[in-house]
C-alpha cells in the first residue's frame, strides 16, 4: 500500500472519457503509480476500467479524485465520494481532495474536513486534502481539527507561473505541492529558452518543465493519452537540470494564470 503521493502522476482533466481507459492502463503499465481524477472530469467510470485493465495491483496505485465546490457540506460530500467510490470500482480511494474552496467561506472548512474524515471511517477514503487553496485558507485549514492530516494543495504551477509565495507556505506548513497544468497548456512545448535548455540536454520541453517542477519537490501531473509520450514524459524523473537552466526557467515567471474561474477565491 502507497502511504506518500508519488512524485510524477498522469493527469485526467479534459481526456476525453473514450480515450481514458486506455490511457491509464498505458501509463501504469509504463511504470506510473499515481493517477488523478476528479468528479468534475466525468471520466471516473474509465479511470477504474483503466486500473483494473492495467494489471497492476490496486495496493501498488494511488488514485485520487476531487469533490466540486458546491458539494462541500456534509451530506453531499459523503454522497460525492460514495458516487466517486461506485464509479471507480477499485475500493477504497487513497485520497479525495476539495476540488476548490468554498465561495466566500459559504461552507466551514471545518465542516467539510469532518466530513473527509468520516468518509475515512466509511471506508470511501484513506487520505484526504485540498486544491486551489490560498496561502490564508490552507492556514486556516490546517489549524481546523482533522487539518493536519492535509496532503497536499493541489495548484496550478507551471514556468510561466512558478506560484512561489504560495509554494514556500504551502511547503513551510508540511503540506505538499501538486502541480496541474505544468506545461502552461501546452505553452511550454514553444518557448525558446525551454526548448534551448532541452536541447541543451537531449530532452523534450515537456521532461525540462517537469524536470523543474520536481527540482522545487513539488509533485507533477502530466497529461497525455499517447502511450509513447506517457514514456517520454515519465523519463523527465531521470533529468538533472544545473544551477544555471533553473535560473533561465525562473525568470520565464509571469504571474498568469490559465485557470481562475468566476468562484475561484481572491489569489
């Protein structure tokens, strides 16, 4: 059984639900043992099938999946993760996360990490955290009872926003970082000073991106349905940047984000 998130995961959001099974069996037969899913995505159901098609036994595979915010209070969290348990069919998921913080606080923190922990008695979950959460409310969350069993703080990193304040508090509170839309949508794969760093290396932009995301321990999720480039990403683990590629890719940082919808909170 996987007790810490693994560093380098495959990232479902926008696979088209045709297309996930497969890419999940791939991407854990490649070597992948963290697999990252949401209620939102609608591609639960293909994310188990691609699990139990893999052959990779369920105890050596991290899955994690999201609750939406309007679901944050206590009986329609429970009913979330009771419909996301039904539709992955793989037992016991290892770790379900606040998909995004409560507009405005409408639901207490409080109340809804009660609720992740009695999910955990119910069996649905075994770990539990947060995404999109500020430097403030994961304080806040963090000094709520069941808070310092947070996992991680899933957000958007990438060069084009390397997030920093938000990274060091959330690192400095013993929380880990999850990284999603690593590559900017697909921005990464065009910039000059990556691509020159990549070839530099003999590598990809992609494995130069994730290759600096894992040099600031936070975890990766990549996304791709394609089982050659699955490889071809899952290979930026074995990349080592210098002191001097980190220092190019640092100064790409713009502060732009690609996801901050209407009830995102106050960044």
């Amino acid at each position: 059984m996987i007790e810490t998130i693994p560093s380098f995961g495959l990232g479902t959001f926008r696979v088209d639900a045709a297309k996930t099974a497969q890419a999940v069996s791939s991407a854990l037969q490649i070597g992948y043992r963290h697999i990252d899913t949401a209620q939102y995505y609608n591609n639960e159901v293909a994310v188990g099938q691609g699990v139990r098609d893999s052959g990779v036994p369920r105890d050596d595979i991290w899955v994690t999946t999201k609750v939406w915010w309007d679901r944050l209070g206590r009986d329609a969290l429970i009913a979330s993760l009771k419909d996301s348990h039904a539709k992955l069919d793989i037992g016991t998921l290892d770790l379900a996360l606040v998909h995004w913080p409560s507009p405005q606080g409408a639901v207490p923190i409080a109340e809804t990490l009660a609720a992740m922990q009695e999910a955990q008695k119910l069996g649905l979950i075994r770990h539990y955290g947060v995404s999109n959460f500020t430097a403030p409310l994961l304080q806040e969350a963090v000094k709520a009872p069941g808070g310092k069993d947070i996992v991680t703080n899933q957000i958007e990193v990438s060069p084009f926003l390397a997030n920093r304040k938000l990274v060091d508090a959330t690192q400095a509170l013993g929380v880990k970082v999850t990284a999603y839309m690593p590559l900017s949508e697909g921005r990464a794969h065009n910039d000059s000073t990556i691509k020159s760093i990549a070839e530099k290396h003999g590598a990809t932009p992609a494995q130069v991106a994730f290759a600096w995301l894992l040099s600031r321990d936070i975890v990766v999720l990549s996304a791709s349905t394609n089982a050659e480039h699955q490889k071809t990403n899952w290979d930026a683990q074995k990349l080592k940047l210098d002191a001097s590629d980190i220092a190019r890719i640092d100064a790409l940082d713009e502060g732009r984000r690609n996801a901050n919808p209407s009830f995102a909170p106050k960044w």
